[in-house]
C-alpha cells in the first residue's frame, strides 16, 4: 500500500554502527523489503531487496569490491544498483534493464533514515544532538504490533502515567492532568506547559512535578522537553511504520544532569517504561487509528490527541489509520 504522505518522508531503518563496510543488513518499510550497504567510502545504498534476473533477496548476498554480489546467480551491482557483471556470461555486457530500484538514504543522529518516495524536507530537527551540554542515551529499537499513528499517539499522552507508569512516571493518587495550550506550527503540532506530579520522571529515583512540551515534528516523529529547576530532560522519538500494524520504536534521550548515573541505568528506565506501553497500546482496537473523531469519546486531556488526528486527516495520512 503506497501512501504519499509516508512515502515521501524520511524512516530510520537501522543504527549507523550497524552497518560497517562490507555488510549487508535487511529492512523492511512500508510493507517493502529493503536491502542496506556500505561501500569503502562510506555512503550507504538502499535498495529493493530484490535481484532482477530471479527475484532473490540480494540481503542474502556480500560486497565484494564495492559491489553487492547476488547469493543465486553471483550478478554483481554496483554503487548506482547497476549489473556491471553476470558470472554465467563474462564477456557479455549486461542488459541496460539489470538494475535494481534504489531508494535516498542519508545518516543523521547515528541512524540510517530511507525515504522510498521524493521527499521535500529534511529528516527531522532535534536540536539538543548538537547540544554539547547534553548527553545522548539510545534506547531501542521497540517492536511494538500495532500501527505507526497508534504509537505516536500513546507517546503524546500523558493521562495514562498515573495508570500505566504507576511509581515511576505517575501517581493514581494525583491523576488530574490541568488545561493546556495545543497549536499548530507549518511543521506540525506544538502542546505547551503540561503539568505531571512524577515519583521518578527519569529513572534517578527523585520525584518532582514536571512541565512538558511536545512536539509532533511529522506523521511519525514526535518528541518531548521537560524540565524542572534547570534540569531538563527530552526524549526524540521517531516509529518506523514496516507493516500497517507493525512498527519499531527508535528513542534518543538528551538530558544535562545527572552525569553521574550510569547510561544503561538510564536506558534500562526507560526499557521498563516501553514494556509498560507496549501491551496495552498492542491491546487497543481498531489497530489503526481512527481519524474520524466520532469514532471514539475524547476529553480535554486528549486535546494533543484530537490535534494529531486532525492534522494526519488534513494530511491525507492512510498507512496505520482507518
């Protein structure tokens, strides 16, 4: 299924240090299946996973002389994804057709983000990346069955804290979530001074209340701040939509302070938070999202919610919705 808006747009695929030179790794977007490899200079090619002459997954291949070679028939593509050799008819120059189709990739924030389509604009800002004041924490990558839209969504809300993150990133006993401002921006949405009572907002063990700021940065992109006397805390977290209900989770954490708590503290914080998540968000029915607001009772603590579905309806957004 083609939907022109995610096509169009830029999806991490792997970590960057999982690609070193000469591997070959498999991906899978959109509901297509994805080759990834680095040449000797470093560039990464994206491909359709699939050799022209039978139709094998050339991920099932090697590079050889900054060529990916094809495990069925030994064809060799070059750079370009162009057969400039058939084993079987050394002497023959191949068919101008023997090639495969190649997709944009580029590496930003320590990952390799695809685009299958023409995208417009850049992959998306994070601007504490280039913050040396902040450190950087990977989390991830989080398989979740459920649609792109469904986890995005769940990231934005913050009245299941209290209920799903119990002790650690709410209180049953203070669920009350205040108004809050929601705007639009050209780049997407922006929800302002959303107030948490949290008993360990970051996995240090100290409670306090917190201020958010989110910002859904595209379709599949969000991120959030908060922060509490000069501490703060963001998290950029971006869902790679591979089939209509299923997806992968990628998460940087930046925060400047607690330099002194162990990263895999850290990153196991936030691994428990995800497993938390997960289940219920893979429990929710219809898997897709629903941008029809009738089709589920909203409040005023879901005004970011109400904001997202609007704008992914405004945007023509179909993979993951319904």
């Amino acid at each position: 299924m083609q939907d022109p808006v995610l096509v169009n747009d830029w999806h991490v695929v792997a970590r960057s240090s999982d690609l070193p030179v000469g591997r070959v790794l498999r991906a899978r977007l959109l509901g297509e299946d994805i080759v990834l490899w680095r040449s000797s200079s470093g560039s990464i090619m994206a491909w359709q996973d699939l050799c022209i002459h039978r139709g094998a997954r050339l991920s099932l291949g090697w590079v050889s002389n900054d060529r990916l070679v094809c495990p069925y028939h030994g064809w060799e593509y070059d750079v370009n994804g162009v057969c400039v050799r058939i084993p079987a008819h050394p002497d023959q120059r191949p068919p101008i057709k023997a090639r495969v189709k190649t997709y944009r990739a580029v590496e930003r924030y320590g990952y390799i983000w695809v685009s299958l389509g023409d995208p417009k604009v850049d992959v998306p800002y994070f601007a504490e990346w280039y913050d040396s004041s902040f450190r950087k924490i990977y989390c991830g990558p989080y398989r979740i069955r459920s649609s792109g839209p469904r986890a995005i969504e769940n990231f934005l809300d913050v009245a299941h804290f209290p209920f799903v993150h119990a002790g650690l990133l709410g209180d049953p006993s203070r669920p009350e979530i205040p108004d809050y401002e929601v705007v639009r921006t050209e780049e997407g949405i922006v929800a302002r001074n959303i107030r948490v009572w949290q008993p360990n907002p970051d996995g240090t063990g100290v409670g306090r209340w917190e201020t958010y700021t989110y910002k859904v940065l595209r379709p599949l992109t969000a991120y959030f701040t908060k922060e509490s006397d000069g501490k703060v805390f963001s998290i950029f977290y971006t869902v790679t939509p591979v089939e209509q209900t299923e997806s992968i989770g990628w998460m940087i954490i930046a925060m400047n302070y607690a330099y002194e708590v162990p990263e895999d503290q850290i990153r196991s914080f936030e691994d428990k938070i995800v497993s938390q998540d997960i289940p219920v968000v893979e429990s929710q029915r219809p898997e897709l999202l629903p941008l029809d607001l009738q089709a589920e009772l909203h409040l005023r603590s879901d005004k970011i919610s109400i904001a997202y579905r609007m704008w992914l309806r405004e945007l023509g957004l179909t993979f993951g919705t319904a």
